[in-house]
C-alpha cells in the first residue's frame, strides 16, 4: 500500500518513513502543503498522513481540496492541536481520523490499519484458489506448503493480489511495490515475476500469473491450476 506523509518536521518523517517502510508501506514524502498537494493530485495513494500546520498551505486546505477533487483515499491529522474543537474541525473538513502528537508508532500504524480494513484495503488473508497470503503475518501458503518469499516477493504477489481481476500495469506496480516513479526501464519487475513463477510453480500453483503483452500482469482466479 502506498502512503503520502505531508510533515515539515524532517525528524518526524524519517521517523515515520523509515518505520512504515519497515511494515512494507510504499512512502513518499512532502514537507509542505503546495508539494504535498501536487504530489497527491498526480499519483495514486492508499492513505495520507497529514501535519495540520505546515508551510504554503495547511493541512486542512489540503484535506479539502482532496475532497474536492474527489478523492476519498483516508487522511489521518497528525496534529499537536487536542480540544474538541479542534478535532471536530478537522474531521468536518474531511479528515478521517487523527492523532496527537507526541504519538505511539504502535498506536499510528494501528489506526492506518483500520482506515484501509474501512476501505477494503487491507482485511484478512488474500486468496486466489488454495492460494493464500496474509499481509498481518507476511505468511504466503499454496495449500499445506508454506512459500519462503522475500519481501519483495511478497509485496508484490500482495499487491496483484489485491487487485484480483484487473489488470496491474507496469506503472502502477512500479509505483505501489518499489516507490518509484514510472520510467521507461521496469524490467526489474518482469525479473521479480519470474522469481515468483518459480516459487509458485515449485508449490504446485501454476498459470496464477498472466501476462498482458504489452501492459502489464493480472491473477485470475480461474486460471489457477489446482484451484
């Protein structure tokens, strides 16, 4: 999953870049709110993690021009403000929950984790036949046989899990699993595919991954042999 952290104070993001990276989140970072506005404009993220007060605009012009535009993705405040005024300001202008700071990582990821469960994002294990990975646990099992995958590997089998059916382009993986930006060169993820593959196919879960020539890779139930 990817998150946009908007915060001005750089030990707070690496601190929660670093932290989040460790938990397999894809993270950008902008320290003020023109950037992080543009940067949330253009790409596609699962979550925003928001300081209320940050230079050019506030975290809560943001908030609402992201509702605006129609982007429904959660925005969690992060914010030293605590009266209930202040609080019921923020959520009225979009924000889906927020936390004090100074604040528990344990607590934050928490809570991230129930914004994306409330959006269907993250839940209880992914399956596709006797496939099955569980993003809580980083646990990948075709059937009894447990599947010792990187975690890049996982990352990746997680993300074309997650969109099961539809068709996962080159951009979007490039961009959800290695956090980087779109460019010509994305042959690192036909390796990772392959790497998968065989791991997959040692299992004996076979033809779980198809290739679109030319756009990208889908999971198709029905094309799981074994299923």
């Amino acid at each position: 999953m990817r998150i946009l952290i908007i915060e001005d104070e750089p030990g707070i993001a690496g601190f929660l870049k670093e932290g989040l990276e460790e938990e397999y989140f894809a993270v950008d970072v902008a320290s003020d709110g023109r950037t992080g506005l543009d940067l949330a404009m253009s790409n596609d993220y699962d979550l925003f993690l928001v300081d209320w007060m940050i230079p050019g605009i506030s975290g809560i012009e943001v908030c609402r021009r992201l509702r605006k535009e129609g982007n429904e993705a959660p925005v969690i405040f992060l914010t030293a403000k605590d009266t209930i005024e202040d609080v019921v300001f923020g959520l009225d202008a979009g924000a889906n929950d927020y936390i004090r700071k100074p604040f528990d990582f344990e607590e934050l990821l928490a809570r991230i984790r129930v914004q994306l469960r409330r959006r269907g994002s993250e839940g209880g294990p992914l399956a596709a036949g006797r496939l099955s990975v569980d993003p809580a646990t980083h646990e990948a099992r075709y059937g009894s046989t447990g599947l010792a995958l990187t975690p890049k590997e996982f990352a990746l089998l997680e993300f074309l899990l997650r969109n099961k059916g539809k068709v996962c382009t080159r951009s979007r993986i490039i961009e959800h699993v290695w956090d980087m930006h779109f460019d010509s060169d994305t042959s690192v993820i036909d390796v990772y595919i392959n790497f998968l593959r065989k791991k997959l196919d040692a299992a004996g879960c076979r033809n779980l991954i198809q290739t679109i020539r030319g756009v990208g890779y889908i999971i198709r139930e029905a094309d799981v042999e074994g299923a």
